[in-house]
C-alpha cells in the first residue's frame, strides 16, 4: 500500500506514520513544519522507511510527490480554534483552501481515497448529546469549525462527482504525546511560568471527551473496512471529564500540590468553545471498535507524557 499523510509531522500525523511504516507501507509524508516538527518522523528519515516533502500545500511543488497513491490522508490543517475568531484568514487559507488544492492534485493524479480529519466542531452547539453523525442541522460556533464542515462538503462533491471514496473522521480532543496545541499543553506551560497560580479560561465547568492519540490512530485504519462513498465516523472516548479535573490532574503531575485555580469565568473559555462536547460512538461501534481508554484516563497519560519529554 501506498500511501500519503499531509501534516505527517504534526501531533497525531506522526503517530499515523508510525502505524503505516509498522504495517510496512510505503508513505510520503508532506508538512511545511508551519506547527509539525521534523524530529517526530526523523528515525523513519534517516532509515528510508518514508519520504518526507517538505512543502507549503498552498504553493506548487509537491504534487509528483503524490502520484501513483493508493491513499492519501490529509490532516494538515490550522487546528486552532480560539484564534480562528482572532484572525480567521489562516483558518480560511489552511483548512478550505488547502483542502481544494490536495483534493485538485488528487483528481489530476487519479488517487482514489482520501481520509481526512474533521471535528466535533462542526456540531456546533449540539442539542443531542452524546451527537450522532447524522446530527442536524449542523451549525458551528467557530470559524475553525466552519471550515472543517466545508472541506467535508467539498470531499463529498469530489466523491460523487469524480468517483473517489472517503472517509471523514470527527474527532474529539485528541491527547497524547507530541501535541502541541490544546488545553493539557495550555496548563504546562501556564504552569512552567507560575507554578503559584493557573489561570483556567471560562468557570472550569465544560465537559468533554478526551480520547488517546494511539487509540485515535488505531480507530482512524479500523474505520477503513467501511466502504461508501462517504463514510463519516466519530472518533472519541465514550465519557467526558470538566476543565477543572484536567487541571488537577496536570498539577499532579507537575508535582504542584499548592497551586490557585484562578477562572476568568462564563460558561465558554474563548468565542467558538462549545461548552458540552461529547460524541455518539454507536456507528463505529456497531462495526465492533471501542475505545479502550476513558477521558480521565486519557488526559492523565497525555499529562504525564508531555511533563516528561518537556
Ligand atoms: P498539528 O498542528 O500537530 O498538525 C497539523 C500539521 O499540518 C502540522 O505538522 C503543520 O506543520 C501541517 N500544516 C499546516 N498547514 C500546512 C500547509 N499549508 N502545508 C503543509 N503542511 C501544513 O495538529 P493535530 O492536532 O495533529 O491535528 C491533525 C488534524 O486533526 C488536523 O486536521 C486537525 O484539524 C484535526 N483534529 C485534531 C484534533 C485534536 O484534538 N488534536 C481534534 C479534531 C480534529
């Protein structure tokens, strides 16, 4: 199997790498390294195990990278969703516009899979808790989410009018190590700087699910025996644990007994925060996968990993 992983250098993208090169495919990996980090698939480098193109998905270049494919998984992406309110033309360039030019290159380049990575987000505000996938309507609260929920249309339209597959994967927080973004990362390194205080964006009261990056990775391939055209799952953990727990839990782990909560207060933390998030897992578990990882247990092995490697 051949296959392509963009944002392979990012969080969850080198641990896909990791799972390809062990099942022994062939993979190109293309990231600009914009947030991903070349030493997270340098030993697959250095051993000719994958090729790595760096490259900016919005310039040209890196197309003949992608021809003769089996399959491309497209995760690169600007995964920050408080500053898509601040500035949304990152989100806007690197999320929609992105996502046109890779499915673009794939058409030209006759690929015929594309499994890309979507979001909770894209429920917005959802009255349906925990939220199937066939939710409606859905209306996101973020421009990040908006632009997830347009790539899975334009994935769509390129699927039942240029006769690909896809698959589209809503995930919940995803956590483990080498993330670089999110609120466990947050605490880290708030705390890094005042092991004395911690401030807590919104009352510390929002509830969602947590989910470890090697359980997300392993769901993202099961999910693949599903064969639509469309195939759209919910990828998480099947409870939900509070911002303030998760901020217990990273001050156990830093060894900060002592430290003071302080809330900047309301019931989100930042424009776009959906405040109750918690994903319906019935699809994919009906095809008999389930996490094996709850929340709490997910966020305290990410907390660990990331004060260890610092
Ligand atoms: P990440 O930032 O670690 O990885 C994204 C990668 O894409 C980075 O390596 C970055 O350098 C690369 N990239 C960004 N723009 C690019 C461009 N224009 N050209 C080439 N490379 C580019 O993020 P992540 O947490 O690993 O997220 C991976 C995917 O999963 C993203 O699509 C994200 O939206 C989605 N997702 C993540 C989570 C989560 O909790 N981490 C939740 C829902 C969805």
């Amino acid at each position: 199997m051949f296959d392509v992983v963009t944002g392979g250098a990012g969080f969850i993208g080198s641990h896909l790498v990791d799972t390809l090169v062990a099942e022994g495919n062939e993979v190109v990996v293309i990231d600009s390294l914009c947030a991903g980090r070349r030493d997270t698939i340098a030993r697959h480098i250095d051993s000719c195990a994958i090729r790595f193109v760096q490259a900016d998905l919005l310039s040209d270049g890196w197309q003949d990278a992608i021809k003769g494919a089996d399959r491309l998984f497209h995760l690169a992406a600007d995964p920050d969703v408080r500053q898509s309110a601040v500035n949304p033309e990152p989100t806007m360039q690197n999320n929609i516009m992105v996502t046109y030019r890779v499915l673009e290159a794939m058409r030209h380049c006759n690929i015929p899979e594309i499994v890309f990575t979507s979001t909770s987000t894209v429920y917005g505000d959802a009255r349906v808790i925990p939220t199937p996938e066939d939710y409606a309507p859905l209306l996101p609260i973020s421009v990040y989410g908006a632009s997830k929920l347009a790539c899975e249309a334009l994935i769509s339209a390129y699927c039942y009018s240029f006769g690909m597959k896809s698959w589209i994967y809503r995930f919940a927080n995803i956590v483990g190590e080498r993330s670089g973004h999110g609120v466990i990362t947050d605490f880290i390194r708030k705390l890094k700087d005042n092991p004395a205080e911690l401030e807590i964006l919104g009352d510390g009261k929002q509830v969602k699910s947590y989910l470890d990056v090697h359980e997300c990775v392993a769901a993202m391939l099961f999910a693949l025996r599903a064969r639509e055209a469309v195939n759209i799952f919910n990828i998480g953990s099947e409870d939900w644990i509070d911002v303030r727990s998760i901020a217990e839990i990273v001050a156990e782990e830093m060894h900060l007994p002592e430290v003071k909560f302080r809330f900047t207060g309301g019931e989100r933390g930042w424009v776009g925060d959906v405040p109750k998030m918690q994903l319906s897992l019935e699809r994919i578990k009906s095809r008999r996968w389930k996490p094996q990882l709850g929340s709490r247990e997910s966020v305290r092995l990410a907390a660990r990993d990331l004060v260890r490697s610092g």
